[in-house]
C-alpha cells in the first residue's frame, strides 16, 4: 500500500517516469483514505504523487500482454503482493525478465519470500511490534506503544529507491538486470538497530563490555508551564549551560551530578529535577535562556503550525500550490538539492485511469483498439 508505492514516487522526485498501475473496480484503495477530493485522498495523494495512472485488468490474459508490453519498454518494476501472487498474475520475475533482460525488478513484500510468515497480511503497525520498534517506545516500566506514523513503510519505500538506483548503476557497468528483494522486517531492524538495539549489540560476556545507559532514555518531551519542550544536556560541555539557563548553579557541585558517569548513574534523579523546574517555566522564555546557554531545545511545534516555524518557512521546504482535481494543496518538495539537476515536484497524483489512453497510444495502440480494450474491460476503469 505504500512501501512499494512510494519508491515510485521518490523515483519520480528524481525525474523518472512513473507509471501506476491499478485495478479497474476502484483501483488502489488506498484513494479513500483520509481527507479526500474528487476521489483522490490526501495520504494516496502523497503516495503517489509524480505517476500516471493507468488501469489494466490482470486477471486476463490480455491485460497481462499489455502490462508486458509496457515493462519490455521500462528500466525498473516494482510490485508490492505478497509471494506467490505475482506468480498467480503471471507478472512474476522470470515473466518479465523475458520481455526484458535489462529489466530492474523489485518485490518488496513484508516478511520475505519464505518462513513461518509469509501467509499473513503485513502492515507497518504489524513490523513495528515484531521488529522491537514498539517496545523501544516504552518508557522505563511502562507499556509498548506505536510510532503514529507509517515509518517503516516509509524506510522500505526509501531503501527499494537507494536500492533500484545502485542496480541502475550497476547495470549501466556491465552487471545486467537483477531482482531485488525486500522486506519489511528486515528493512526495519537494519533501521532501527544501531541506536534502538545499541544495548543488544555487544555480546562479549568475558567482563570486556561496559554497561551504560540506553540513548532512547533521554528522548522526552516536557511539560513547561505552558506547552512542551525536548532537551538533552548531560555531556560535560552542556551540562552547566543547562544549569545556568534553568538557575540551579548548585547540581554543578552536588556530587550526584558532578561527572558525567555520575550523571549516567544518577540519570533518574536528575531527570525528575529537570521536569520539576522545567515545568514551573513558560516555554519561550526557557527555550531562548537555553538557546542562550548554547543548550541544544526546541519547543514542540503542533501538527497544525509546523508550516509556520520561522526555518521550515525560510527554507521553503513546504510548497502550496494548486493541483489539478485537488485545488489548493500543501506538500512537502523533494529535499535533496542538486547544484546541477534540480528536483521538482512534477505532476500531480493521478486521478484513477486518467492517463490508460494516452499509455495505451504510446504502445503503439490506435484509438479503436483502445476502444476495443475499454469494451472487453481488459483495459479502463469500472464503476
């Protein structure tokens, strides 16, 4: 639903052309999450900004011709089924490699090819309560929780597109196409595990590892007295800024604190002191004595007034513009800045079957047989 849909959209960020393929009852069904207009919702928008959207029925025979027809013209191919269905569609790796021996194609599925289990439905929520994402989110002695955000969709999408773009290199010297596997599971770990697994990582048990405190502990938001800030300020270089900016001079010599290892080993205590003045302070006024005191903070933006904040303005990383069928949209341009080939948010997300015909005609189709296509369903929408 957005692992394998969203690469394309980072593909097409770069410039490339993006075809999408979708079902004819309805299409991807992704189109009616959320806010929507005309049919078109607000996260699918996101998705699959870029592409264009054609419909071909692969349930016959010839809807697979078409598809083929169109890969066998095409660098990469991505499909985001589960094992097995490509196979069932007759799109399957071999298939298309034979209409195209160059061919880039891409599966990305959530749990792998084989294993216990490749039979069950995969979402983001799922892989974060497998891969140790969830608990990683709990407090000391509370309970798991998920990141409210799909973002290990997000990181698949992102390593499918590092990764076609190295094949696409390779193949340019010499290596061929290939297929590239994905998964989100594994995608997930590989994300998550420098710094969330950073204490189940060193396995020596001769005496040589040295305990510390794990980095997650000091991701807080506080309470001041009117909204919320983060901050961590424990190194021997931040530390008597933080003190200074909060007016407690007196934990620089309390031997609780004195040290960074007594810090580290005090870091409960030390933290329930810091909410406890935090709180007291309303947040702008702690936010720029910190800033004063080289104390890295940020008061927390809400959702609603992110596009507001004085740098993301500056660096005109959020666009509003008209879209066709949308009206009015805000969204994010691509964030990479080429000196030489600028990015740019290119066209618009497509409205189901908006761009079959003219697809269709580049295959080298006349209008009557895209007609004949339409009439036998192998190719348009249904409604």
């Amino acid at each position: 639903m957005v692992a394998g849909p969203w690469a394309g959209t980072l593909l097409a960020d770069l410039g490339a052309e993006v075809v999408k393929i979708e079902q004819p009852k309805g299409g991807d069904r992704m189109r009616l999450l959320g806010h929507r207009v005309g049919g078109i919702g607000a996260l699918w928008a996101g998705v699959n900004r870029g592409k264009r959207s054609a419909v071909l029925d692969l349930q016959q025979a010839q809807g697979v011709e078409l598809l083929c027809s169109l890969v066998a013209r095409s660098d990469v191919f991505i499909q985001n089924f589960r094992p097995g269905v490509a196979q069932r569609l007759g799109i399957d790796e071999a298939t298309l490699r034979a209409v195209n021996p160059g061919l880039i194609y891409v599966s990305v599925s959530g749990f792998g090819d084989s294993g216990p289990y490749i039979d069950q439905k995969s979402y983001d929520y799922v892989v974060q309560a497998l891969s140790g994402m969830a608990a990683l989110q709990a407090a000391a002695g509370g309970e798991p929780a998920l990141i409210r955000n799909i973002v290990i969709d997000k990181v698949t999408a992102m390593t499918a597109m590092q990764s076609i773009l190295a094949a696409l290199l390779a193949r340019e010297r010499g290596a061929g196409g290939q297929h590239i596997r994905l998964s989100m599971i594994d995608t997930a770990l590989a994300f998550l595990w420098p710094d969330g697994m950073m204490q189940h990582t060193l396995l020596a048990n001769d005496g040589r590892v040295t305990t510390g405190p794990h980095m997650a502990d000091g991701y807080l938001v506080r309470r001041t007295a009117d909204s919320y800030l983060t901050l961590i300020a424990t190194s021997n270089s931040q530390f008597p800024g933080l003190c200074a900016a909060l007016g407690r001079p007196e934990w620089l010599t309390d031997p609780r604190f004195a040290t960074l290892a007594d810090r580290e080993a005090n870091a409960a205590e030390l933290s329930d002191l810091m909410g406890e003045e935090i709180a007291l302070h309303p947040g702008t006024v702690l936010r720029d004595a910190l800033h004063a005191n080289d104390v890295p903070c940020a008061l927390v933006n809400p959702i609603a007034e992110v596009h507001l904040d004085p740098q993301v303005q500056h660096n005109g990383t959020l666009v509003e513009h008209d879209r066709p069928w949308l009206g009015l949209v805000r969204e994010p341009r691509p964030p990479a800045h080429y000196s030489v080939t600028p990015t740019s948010l290119g066209r618009h997300a497509p409205k189901l079957d908006e761009h079959t015909d003219e697809i269709l005609a580049e295959l080298g189709h006349d209008a009557a047989a895209v007609a004949a296509f339409r009439a036998s369903g192998v190719a348009g929408a249904r409604h």
